[in-house]
C-alpha cells in the first residue's frame, strides 16, 4: 500500500472520530435513552437516522475537501467549528 493510501485512510479514521465527539453531540444510546418514552420511540428512530445521514454527509464532505485541498485544511476546518462551540 502507497504512503498516500495510508494517509488518506488515517485521515478518514481521524476525521470520523472528530465527528462523532464534536460535530454530532449525541451518541445514539443516550439520544435513545432521552426520547424512549413509549410515544417518542418512532421519533427517536427518526432522530437517529437524520444524525447519522448527516454525519455520512459531513464525512464524504471533508474527504472530498482533503483530497482537493489536504487534509491540514480539514482539520482546519473542525478546529474553527470547534472554536465555535465555545
């Protein structure tokens, strides 16, 4: 395997762990465990699935940024959307 296939698939690895801490806040068992009530299960499917096409979305987002860009602009990225949290 090239250097540079090793780079992109690192940075991939990085890249969903950084969104499932900071860009989605929820883990699925906690948001389930919130919305359980028997009323509120079909909701908290529908949550689940919304979060986890986003988080599908904002993934090929920044790969494509990494690849046309680098990845240092990625990170750059992640690190302004966490200054904003703030």
């Amino acid at each position: 395997m090239s250097k540079r296939k090793l780079f992109i698939i690192a940075s991939i690895a990085i890249l969903l762990s950084a969104l499932s801490f900071s860009v989605i806040p929820y883990s699925p068992q906690i948001l389930t465990k919130r919305l359980a009530k028997p009323p509120q299960i079909a909701r908290a499917k529908e949550v689940l699935k919304d979060r986890t096409n986003m988080g599908m979305e904002l993934t090929k987002y920044f790969i494509n940024e990494g690849i046309e860009f680098g990845f240092d602009h990625v990170f750059g990225l992640l690190a302004e959307s966490e200054l904003k949290k703030l």
